[in-house]
C-alpha cells in the first residue's frame, strides 16, 4: 500500500499509511509486553 502511494507520488497519504502502521505495530507490542509481565511464569532464583 505504501508503495503504490509512493509511485503515484502521494507522500501525505503514504506517511499516513506508515504513521497508522506504526502506531498499530507499537499497541500490539506494548500489549504483548503487558500479558506477558501478567500471566507469565517467572523463575525467580535460576
């Protein structure tokens, strides 16, 4: 999708292309950091 923008010279619509994708990218990783400090097992000592 970027791409295609970029060739047809749509720099506006490919930077928010890019910007949505990574915000999403960054919520998705936060999320997963998140669940894991929640309901992951820790060994503690090892």
């Amino acid at each position: 999708m970027i791409f295609v923008r970029l060739q047809e010279f749509d720099y506006p619509a490919a930077s928010a292309i890019a910007s949505v994708i990574l915000a999403a990218s960054l919520l998705l990783l936060f999320s997963i950091n998140t669940l894991q400090s929640r309901f992951g097992r820790r060994v503690v000592g090892h």
